[in-house]
C-alpha cells in the first residue's frame, strides 16, 4: 500500500483500460466457445484491415510471429539478405535470424529516427530479399523513398508498425504502404491485447501462405481434419484477446489523440521551464504521426555524452520510469562486428548517449508531466 501523502510512482507505458474492455472480455470468456470461438478473432481482423486500409490481416500471438509469417511467406532463408536500421528492437531482426537470412544493418536518419533510404540503396545486393522500414517510436520512414527503391530493385518493403498504429502517411496508414505491415498489441502498445500482433496485406496470396503458416500448415480449403499441407507455425490469437483488442479499436481515436496531446504537453512544458532541448518524434511534411512513445533528444547527438547518468538518477529518485533509446543493434553481442569505433560516426551511435523515452501512459496526469520534466531538468545540469 502507498501511504497517501506519496507520490504515485510514474509508468513509461501502460494500456488504458475501461468497462468496454472488460464487458467485451467478459463476454468472451463466458460465451466465446465452441461454435463461437472466432467472433471476436473474425471481427478483430475484419476491423482492423478495414481500419488500416488494408484488403488482407491476420491476428498474431505477437507483432514478433507476425514478422516471422510474412518473412516466411516470402520464402526468405539461408543465403538471403534482409536489409533493416541499426537503431531497432531485437524482435525486428530476430525472426530474420531464425530463418537463416543474414540481416544489414544501416544508420538511421538524424530527424527522423528511421531507416535511411539511400543507404539501403548502397547496402542492395544480389542477395537483398527484402526491406524493412520500421517507423520507431511512431515516427515514419520515407516511405516514398523505400518504395521507389523497392520497385527499382523488385525488392519488397515491409512495414514493422508495431509502434505505429495512428501514424498516417499522406493520409494512408502506416503499415499498409508495403508489401505487407505487422503491428504490436503489447502491454506497452497504444492499442494492447496484452500480448498480441497483427499480420496485413492487399496481396493475396500473400496472405493465404501466412493464413496457412499461422495455422500449422493448414491450408483453409482442406477439407481432411489434421491435415498438414506444409510444416507452419503456431502464432495465433485467442479469442479473449481478440475481444480486448475489439474494444481498444473501437476506442483507437481517443487513444491516438491522447498519445498525441501527451507530446504537445512535454513540448510546452519544457518550453515553460526553459529548457531547450535537441528534438522531439519528428512529423515528416505530409504525415501525422501516432505519438506512441515522446522521446526527446537532449543535446547535440554525442557517442561520448555522458548526460543520461543524471538525468536516470533524477528520474529515478522522483519515482518517474523512463526508458533508454534503442542501443544500436550491431553494438549488442549476438550483432557486434567488433568494429564499433568505425561506426561511431553514425547517428543510431550518436542520438542513443544524448536521448530518452519518457512516460507516455495514456493517464499521465498535467502534474506528472511537470514532475517528469523537473527530474530531466534537475539531472541535466
Ligand atoms: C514492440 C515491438 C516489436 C515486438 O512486438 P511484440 O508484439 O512484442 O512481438 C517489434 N518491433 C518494434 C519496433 C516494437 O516496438
């Protein structure tokens, strides 16, 4: 129990959950059985495809095995290229690895965070078997770019939109620009199922070999029960989460626009205490962009800062969790080439010393945001 003259400790992320959700879920557990175990899956999908402007999805037990479907579906393995940004959650690389494809790495863009598109031209091969633009922290690629090349090479572009939902690019939805675009439904997510993902595409036949992937290999005409028609995965979503992730839809509006609101009262709110700051998510010309995460950057980018010690330490001694920029994967051990001093220059080496994501729950109080920003204050300096 916390006596009540504490201050409540601040999460970095947390689902927002009301009645709908649990009415929703409720029913799920009481009724969605037998003849209805799908009818919150079947609807979900449904939803969310005509939401994000997709023809095709596919609900996941993660963003992770939805990933692993649709890289599977394209038939990448040994042998095979995958080109993604150095500055990623492992989950993007992971299931490249897992398929036997060797994945490369190459520097983000300083503004955006994203990967950059004329490096992935420079980094093509005849062994480059697909493209992966993930929109980090909700900001957006250069999708024009990454598609110009994508179609100049025959290479597909693939979306990771895992923290993108609510991101828009010229008025399409992030995710469903690419060959196909997988989302996250985890507990940090702005739209969360606990654990969940989503797998989208307007090619069919892309999608029929992830429906048939997803389902251990079973092909949705085969009549035979257990009937295997190639060896698949079992990356499924139950109808319990299905039926959270209905709700959550039907609130996405609301969650998007706080997600947005949240970044609008940091950036007043540094501005208030004086304290001028490096950047902010960045909203390319033509996007909106979900705001999942506010991350900000504190300095000029440095590989040698050494700012984020104190600024940790306040946030930690006013109860605030807050959250490292992603490392660069190629300095973390199943990635590191053992040649970091050559790389130092890049930005995913240079904005991580100097930037952080601050707490984003949909919840957060005016308060707490000044609490927030008075800790990163008071570690600066
Ligand atoms: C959260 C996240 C994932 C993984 O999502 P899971 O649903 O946990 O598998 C993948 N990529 C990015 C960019 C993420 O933020």
């Amino acid at each position: 129990m916390t006596a009540s003259h504490e201050l409540r400790s601040i999460p970095y992320a947390k689902p927002s959950i009301t009645e709908l959700e649990v009415e929703y879920v409720t029913d799920a557990a009481r009724h969605g059985w037998g003849r209805f175990h799908r009818d919150y899956i079947d609807r979900f999908e449904k939803d969310f495809s005509t939401r994000v402007g997709a023809k095709f999805a596919v609900a996941t037990s993660s963003c992770t095995g939805a990933l692993h479907l649709g890289l599977a579906a394209l038939g990448i393995g040994p042998g095979d290229e995958v080109i993604v940004a150095d500055t990623n959650w492992v989950a993007t690389v992971a299931p490249v690895v897992h398929l036997g494809a060797t994945p490369v790495f190459v520097d983000i863009e300083r503004n955006s965070w994203c990967i950059d598109p004329a490096l992935v031209e420079a980094s093509i091969t005849a062994k480059t078997k697909a493209i992966v633009a993930v929109h980090l922290y909700g900001n957006l690629c250069d999708m024009a770019a990454l598609l110009k090349i994508g179609s100049r090479y025959g290479i597909p572009v693939i979306e990771d939109a895992a923290e993108a939902i609510g991101s828009t690019y010229e008025g399409r939805c992030a995710g469903s620009l690419g060959r196909f675009g997988v989302y996250s439904f985890h507990g940090t997510k702005t739209l969360s199922t606990g654990e969940g993902g989503m797998f989208v595409t307007s090619d069919q036949s892309l999608f029929e070999s992830v429906l048939t992937l997803s389902n251990h290999g079973r092909n949705a005409s085969e009549s035979r029960q257990f009937w295997p028609s190639t060896v698949g995965y079992k990356f499924k979503m139950s109808n319990i989460q299905a039926a959270l992730g209905c709700a959550q839809l039907e609130r996405l509006d609301l969650l998007v626009d706080r997600k947005r609101q949240i970044l609008e009262e940091y950036r007043f709110e540094f501005s208030r205490q004086n304290l001028e700051v490096n950047a902010f998510n960045y909203e390319r010309n033509g996007c909106s962009i979900g705001a999942w995460m506010t991350t900000v950057v504190l300095t000029e980018p440095d590989p040698d800062s050494n700012i984020l010690s104190g600024v940790f330490g306040s946030l930690r001694k006013r109860g605030v969790d807050a959250r490292p920029f992603f490392a660069p994967l190629t300095s973390t051990p199943p990635f590191s080439n053992g040649e970091p001093r050559r790389l130092r220059s890049r930005w995913s080496y240079r904005i991580p010393p100097v930037a952080l994501n601050l707490p984003s729950a949909h919840d957060i109080t005016s308060d707490e945001i000044v609490r927030v920003v008075t800790a990163v204050r008071v570690g600066m300096s």
